[in-house]
C-alpha cells in the first residue's frame, strides 16, 4: 500500500525555528518510505518537510501540496506561498479553514509537528475522521501540548495516535498503524484486471 501521510504543523512562530530539521527529518523519512507526503502547500514546518521529501531522489512517491487558493495566481500573489517543492498543487479554493479540512480528509494519516492553532483545527479533525495520527514530542507548540490535552478532555479514535520523539521513528509507528489498519484490504492488482472487472470479464 501506498499512504497518503501529511504533516502538519506552523507556518511561522518559535516551533518553526526550533522544530525546522525535524519537520526536515519527517519529510525526508516519507520519500524514503515510498509514501506520498501532503502538507498545505503553505511556508514554516510544512514547507520544510516538503523540502526533506524532494531531497530523496527516485523516491516513489509524491509531495502534494493543498493549497487554500483557487489558481496558481491567487496562491502565488495574495496568499504568497511556495509551488517548487510539490509535485502537484490542489487549489481547493476553500481558504484555509476549507484547505485543512480537504487536507485532511485527503489523507490516511496526519503527523503533528510543533504546531499552533491552525494546527489544532487539524489534528481535531483528524481525530474526527478517524485518521491515525502520529505527535512528535519535543518539536514544542501543539505537539508538546498534546498528550495534556487528551488528559483532559475526551477526543474520538485515540487507539490510532501514536507518540514519539524521534522523526524516523514516528514514521515507521504511523505506517505500522496504517499497514494494520489496511490489512484486510486486498486492492485488485492491476488497472487491467479493474477494468476486466468492470466489463464483466472478470
């Protein structure tokens, strides 16, 4: 299987100088697992583990990029965020309440790393969607506030967040909750038997 994993995290703020390299590190950790990495398609934390991702060459994967904007124009110009590292943008023309939503939904897992409230709105909805999540503790903002949180107030689908504080580690913990989230699911081999399949041929 092939997941859909996105980082989450602060597009500006203290965390996105102190938590910069293990934003990097989570990136980077995804290419070479040959997943596909989502963020925001926004500056800070997200932008820097889009840069770690295309730092792997031949990674069989892809970085998407969900952008609040509506065209390449308006992501450019008025939102003023980055297009290089992603090899594909969805304009979702939702702002960025909208953009966080279709993010997440978009993907099988979320990371949080440092994080502020934007990514607060994020990690609850996952929650909501039922995605496992992974907290990288020690990155501080959210992430370091996580574990209290959950102390304190009841949040949905808590038997799929897993915790730590080493970046490649807490890949490996997310895709290891992904593979047994997956694991009776059997996806047709190839395009040609799908489409044997739907003719009635197969």
């Amino acid at each position: 299987m092939k997941y859909q994993i996105c980082v989450s995290g602060a597009a500006s703020g203290d965390t996105v100088q102190q938590s910069h390299e293990l934003a990097y590190t989570l990136g980077k950790t995804i290419a070479e697992s040959g997943h596909t990495l989502t963020t925001g398609a926004t500056v800070g934390l997200p932008h820097f583990a889009a840069q770690g991702f295309m730092s792997v060459k031949n990674s069989k994967g892809v970085s998407v990029g969900f952008s609040p904007a509506s065209s390449i124009r308006e992501h450019i110009s008025v939102y003023r965020l980055p297009t290089k590292e992603f090899d594909y943008i969805n304009f979702t023309g939702m702002a960025y309440v909208g953009r966080d939503v279709h993010l997440v939904r978009s993907s099988d897992a979320v990371i949080t790393v440092g994080g502020r409230m934007g990514s607060l709105h994020e990690l609850s909805t996952a929650l909501e969607a039922k995605k496992v999540c992974g907290i990288l503790l020690g990155s501080g903002g959210l992430a370091d506030y996580a574990q209290t949180l959950f102390e304190n107030i009841w949040a949905p689908n808590m038997e799929n967040v897993v915790f730590d504080k080493d970046p490649e580690k807490l890949v490996r913990k997310v895709i290891r909750r992904l593979n047994e989230r997956y694991k009776d699911f059997h996806p047709l081999a190839n395009d040609g038997q799908i489409s044997k399949e739907r003719a009635g041929l197969g």
